[in-house]
C-alpha cells in the first residue's frame, strides 16, 4: 500500500509540474529564435537543420556560412543532441514547434532525474519532487527549458550519471557503474566542461581504495571517456580565434573593457537576468554607458 501511495504521490506532482511549466511555455514553442546567447542557439539550429536537409553524417556537422569558400564543416561539440533531433525530424516533418518539444522532452527527463537523485539521496518522497520543482522552475534552467543548446543535453546527461554513480556507491552493481559511464561520456561529449564530473569519480576511488576496485571503475570510465576524448583531441587543434585555446590573457581587449564586463554581470547577468529582478530593467545599465 505504501509504494502503491508513493506512486500515486509521484504521478500527481510530476503531471502538475509538466502542466505548470507547459503553461508558462506554451506561448513561446511556435516562436523563433530569440533571446539571450542567439547566436549560440542558432548555431545549434544550424547544425539540426543541416543534418535533416544535407548531411545526416553525425562526424559532419554544419554552419550556416561557409569556411573561406571552401565548405561549412564546423567540428566543435560533439553534435550528439543536435543529430537526435534532426532525426526526429525526419519522422515527424521539420519546425521550430517540433525542435523546442524534443528540448521539452530533455528538460523533463532533467527534472526526473533530478527526482531520482534526491529520492535516492534522501528517501523523502515528498521533499525530493519539492526539490524538482525548485529545479524546473529556477530562473536559469526554466528560460532555457525550450531553447536549442547542447548545454540541456549535457545536464539531463550530468544528473543521470550522478544518479546511477550514486546507485553503484549504495548497490555496488556493474550495471549501475556502466550506466553512470554512458551518462557521463554523453554529457561530456555534448559539451567538454562537463567532464569535471569525472572528479567525484577520482574521489571515491581514492576514499576506497582497492586494488582490484579501482581497476574495475578507472577501466569501465576510461573505456567509455574514451570517444569524448577522442572526438576533442581531432577537432580542438582545428579551432581558431577561440578563448579555450588561446586563454584569457591572450584575449586583447583592455583593463577598462574587462572592467565593463566584470560590472555587468556583477550589475545585470546576476541580479537582473539569472534572477530575474523585476524591479530593475537590464536596458538602464547599457543606457547609463
């Protein structure tokens, strides 16, 4: 009877925090591109809207200029999400509508996983769905819920490969360990940084140590890491006029533009935009220099 509740308790808060967040986004599925970061969400819509149209192959993906005359391959992330949704498409016909459901669909698998981590961390039916809806309704996650960034698919990876390490920590299962690799090998290939992850790995190897332990979860890791790392050890070197290879005091911009940039996120980006103050307009900073 009790598991029977906590089911009934689960369906009721997730069909209410899938309904909620529908309203809020239902009037922006049919709408193009826009907002903050455009021209991060278009290069990603480029890369879909190749791979339906011109080239399917996931090796190729596509801007929308061509490099130098010569063609428009752009190797940056692994376009793991980017590939899924064009084949989506290809079943289902291609729009905008059609793009931000299957970036719907990610998110909600997030807030689930989300769920599971909680649930597994705290076995608080109740606080672990309030923890969810903290989480799809936090300013940053819930403005990017529908839009196309490889970022979305990266943390819907990242929370899923916390909750089955999490479950080997607790069952000790290889399962539970292979799965936690996939994750974390998506989420690493969909965007690089996410690789730090890999760092809560490190830790328990070292708190429990054991010879053939150890063996076995560095093996399983860096066999699954090993596509991520492949894929970014051929196209990093292809990169130009980027900041991750250059560094950031190879940038060439002044002390007074770095200033800028400090001032506004510490003025706009924190307290007007990932918080969303509605007391104070992010237009009046840029008036004001």
């Amino acid at each position: 009877m009790q598991e029977i509740s906590k089911t009934k308790t689960g369906i009721f808060f997730f069909a209410v925090i899938l309904a909620t967040s529908v309203w809020f986004h239902w009037p922006q599925f049919s709408k193009d591109l826009i907002g903050i970061h455009l021209w991060r969400q278009a290069q990603t819509g480029w890369n879909i809207r190749n791979f339906y149209r011109h080239d399917f192959n996931i090796l190729n993906p596509r801007s929308c200029s061509f490099n130098g005359g010569n063609d428009n391959i752009y190797r940056n992330e692994f376009p793991v999400m980017q590939w899924m949704i064009a084949g989506t498409q290809k079943i289902f016909g291609e729009s905008v509508v059609e793009m931000r459901i299957c970036l719907f669909i990610i998110d909600l698998l997030s807030i689930f996983g989300m769920y599971s981590l909680l649930q597994l961390l705290f076995r608080n039916t109740l606080g672990s769905w309030m923890g969810a809806w903290v989480f799809c309704f936090s300013p940053l996650f819930f403005y990017y819920t529908i839009n196309p960034l490889p970022d979305n698919f990266a943390l819907c990876c990242s929370i899923w490969f916390l909750y089955f390490f999490f479950r080997f920590v607790e069952d000790q299962r290889s399962s539970s360990l292979i799965w936690s690799a996939v994750f974390l090998s998506l989420a690493t290939l969909a965007k690089l940084p996410f690789i730090i992850l890999a760092a809560g790995v490190g830790i328990y190897v070292l708190q429990k140590f054991n010879i053939k332990k150890t063996f076995k979860v560095v093996g399983i890791f860096m066999l699954f890491l090993l596509p991520p790392i492949s894929w970014y050890i051929w196209v990093i070197p292809t990169w130009s006029g980027n900041g991750i290879i250059t560094g950031m005091f190879k940038n060439g911009i002044s002390r007074k533009e770095v200033q800028d940039i400090l001032d506004y996120h510490f003025q706009v980006m924190f307290p007007t935009i990932l918080m969303k103050n509605p007391l104070q307009n992010p237009n009046n900073w840029l008036k004001q220099k």
